[in-house]
C-alpha cells in the first residue's frame, strides 16, 4: 500500500518559546519513505532528538514570532497483519521488558479502575478474543464527535460521555486493554479515510504470534475502533503511554494556532 501525505501547521509565538514538534512519518521498517520531507522556517534553535522507543523522532524549536512547517512524503507500507481475534496473550509474567511500561496506568488512562468493567462485559473472553470483543464494543457504543473533547480529556471521561475523537477512542482502547492485561499504547499517525482529514490516533496491543505463547513471542497490532483506518494504510508518526507522550505539538508557552491543513491519500 502506498500512502502521499501532505501536511501543513502554522503557528504565532508572541514570545521566545519552546516546543516540541512531532509530525514527520517514523523511518521504520514497516513503512519505506520518500520524498521532500520537512521544511520549517527559521528558528532561533533547532535540535532532533528520538521519540519514544526509537520510533520516529521529535524536533526541539525555539522561536517567536510565525513558525511554518511543511511535510510532504510518500509511505510504502509492508507490514505483517493478522487476525487477532485468532492470537492468545503472553501471561504478564511472560512479557519482554519493554512491553511492561505499557501495562500500567498513564495519565489519561487510568487502566485500574476499568479493571471490574472489563471483567463484567469481557470475561469470558482472552488474548486477541478480548481485543476483538473490545474494538466492537468501543465501536458499538462510542459516538465520533469532533469537538466533544480538549487535551485534558480522560479515557474515564470518554467512558462516561460515550463520544470522542480518534485521541478518546484510541485511550479507552489502550485503557481497556491494559485493565486486561495486555500492553497497549497510543500511536499517531496519518490515514487516508480519516474525515475530516487531520493527525489520527489509533491504539496498538501486544499479542502472541501463533505458536507464541510458550516461546515468549509476540508482536504489536494497530487497531482503530473509529473504523476510519485500518492497519495496511496507517502510517505511523509516533507512539507512546497516550497522547501525552506523542503530540505532534508539545509548547512550552503560549501558542497560536494559525493553520493545520493534512492530506492523506492513496497511491
């Protein structure tokens, strides 16, 4: 699957400011890029450091006044997917360390306290099953809402409201699962279907490969329960614990939004 993206972000600083910029497609071996890339503008500081688990990279800026950045790039997709309605989960015990992290409760997903629902709407369910039986929940009961939510909004107060965006949809996933003892994390992204177009978010678990279990094997697999991206066409940005680890725009002062334009299509 081949994926052109076109993204543009302008933004006005009032006063020197810091931040952190995340918006480029992760060079890893699922999906081979090319193209322009990134253009910014000038910048009184700039410096590139790696995202979370070596996935993608964020760029340290420092600027006032206007700011632009410009990405253009196109993704070969080439990843394994599977059915995981078909896979089992690793016992916790069993876990690679870096998968442990994604385990625990996150800032906007406190995965403890969904613990007793899990169990009462899911308990007759494991590993990938359970994933499976998740996603059509979310899917079934959730409203996508565009505007219903702001960048404090919790997987708890997504579960209550019952409506979201792709951010809300992906932290009651990732909440969900980690309250089934599975990890699960928070990936940003592009994807083609997304209306309206913009950055999307989708949740990615941790399950056995077939045969797995006893051999300690596993792997991540995307899943999307807004229906609106599906793994063959996701191209990752960036993951982390929840939406905190991965913006693609983390300011540390005051910003003005001017312009945020995304194309995602295919071929």
């Amino acid at each position: 699957m081949t994926i052109s993206i076109e993204a543009h972000v302008a933004f006005h600083f009032d006063h020197p400011t810091d931040f952190l910029l995340q918006m480029e497609a992760a060079a890893i071996p699922e999906q081979i890029l090319t193209g322009p890339g990134l253009t910014i503008s000038e910048s009184e500081h700039t410096a590139r450091v790696p995202g979370e688990e070596m996935i993608g990279e964020r760029i340290w800026l420092r600027c006032q006044g206007d700011f632009t950045a410009d990405y253009a790039i196109t993704a070969q997709i080439d990843r394994t997917i599977a059915d995981i309605s078909t896979l089992n989960a690793l016992p916790p015990h069993k876990l690679p360390g870096e998968t442990v992290s994604y385990l625990f409760d996150s800032r906007f997903c406190a995965a403890d306290r969904f613990q007793p629902f899990v169990e009462a709407e899911f308990g007759g369910t494991s590993g990938g099953a359970r994933m499976q039986a998740i996603h059509d929940w979310v899917a079934e009961h959730f409203a996508y809402a565009p505007g219903s939510s702001d960048a404090t909004t919790t997987a708890i107060d997504s579960f209550v409201e019952r409506r979201g965006v792709c951010r809300d949809f992906a932290h009651v996933v990732v909440a969900l699962a980690r309250a089934s003892s599975i990890p699960a994390r928070f990936v940003s992204c592009y994807a083609p279907d997304v209306q309206p177009q913009d950055f999307h978010a989708v949740a990615e678990v941790f399950l056995a490969d077939p045969g797995g279990e006893d051999a300690n094997i596993g792997s991540w697999h995307l899943i999307d329960a807004t229906g609106m991206a599906t793994p063959a066409d996701i191209v990752k940005i960036g993951l982390g614990r929840d939406a905190a680890d991965v913006s693609f725009l983390t300011c540390y002062g005051m910003a003005a939004l001017q312009a945020k334009n995304i194309s995602v299509t295919r071929g």
